[in-house]
C-alpha cells in the first residue's frame, strides 16, 4: 500500500514517541489501527454494493462470452 522502508519507520516511531511520550503512544497506536481497520471495512463494503448495483460480475462474463463467439466465429470465416 505504502512505499515504506524500514529507515522511515523507525523515523515515524521515533518522532511519535517524542510528540506523544510513551504514555499516549500505545493508546494512539491502537486508534490508529483501529481507524485504519474501519476504513479498509468501509471500502470492501462499498466495493460490494457497486459489484452489487452493476452487477459487474455478469456484465464480465457476457463480455467475455461475446468474445468467445466472436473467436468462433473468425475460425470458422
């Protein structure tokens, strides 16, 4: 997802722990997380609800039926 080496996070822990103090940093790190995990449920579940308003699945396969044919019947001209 992120580009991310190991140089950076160090860097990001470092600062955090800084800014936060070790006494807010777990607690912020949990937020985070959890956050991050609510965002990446939200974006699965809108992802399903477009697969499920087009239909993508089917319009997918009808395409790729068509082609098929279409194949067929070049081999066969």
């Amino acid at each position: 997802m992120f580009d991310i080496g190991l140089l950076e996070l160090l860097l990001i822990a470092v600062v955090s722990l800084l800014v936060l103090g070790p006494e807010k940093l777990p607690g912020a790190v949990r937020s985070g997380a959890k956050t991050i995990y609510w965002f990446k449920r939200q974006a699965s579940s809108a992802k399903e609800e477009i697969n499920k308003a087009f239909d993508l699945n089917e319009v997918y396969q009808d395409s790729r039926n068509e082609k098929i044919l279409e194949d067929i019947e070049e081999d066969k001209g």
